[in-house]
C-alpha cells in the first residue's frame, strides 16, 4: 500500500509541475512555496496533503519613525483588549 502512495505522490508531483505555467516573478514564487512546503499528512487515517498559504503581499510598505506610531499604539491595545473580552464572553 504504500508504494502505490508513493507512485502518487510522484505523479501529482509531475502532473502539477507539468500543468503549471509560469507567467511572473509572482507565480514562481508560489510554485516555489508550494513545491518546497507541501507535506503528506495522515489525519484521522486519510492520507492528505498540507498546503502552505499563499498570500499576496499588497500592503504598502510604510517606514515611520517610532514616536510617529507611539500614540496609535495605545489605541489600538485598548481596542484589541475589548475584542478580546468581547468574543470569550460570547
């Protein structure tokens, strides 16, 4: 039984290297994290592949000096502090 896994894996492997297309530097990043992280878990005796999260970054990248963000910080605690009361109350 578990040579048949390994041909499997082997051929999804293959199959999805075949099939992918690489049309950006974007694509070959996630075709990279998605060959490199992919793992075969056992859950609850089913053989099932864990995927690795693809998330595009799109936040723009905002360089501020520490005393710019120092007041927002303290607003932002209380804020999470109350969502966090919030929801184990429910």
């Amino acid at each position: 039984m578990g040579e048949l896994y390994q041909h499997r894996e082997k051929l999804w492997q293959s199959s999805a290297i075949e099939k992918l297309v690489t049309r950006s530097r974007l694509d070959q990043k996630a075709t990279d994290l998605l060959l490199d992280k992919t793992t075969m878990v056992i859950v609850d005796g089913i053989n099932s592949y864990a995927l690795a999260l693809l998330q595009k970054d799109t936040r723009p990248h905002v360089w501020l000096p520490k005393e710019a963000v120092m007041p927002n910080l303290g607003n932002t605690e209380q804020e999470m502090a109350l969502d966090l009361v919030t929801s184990t109350a429910q």
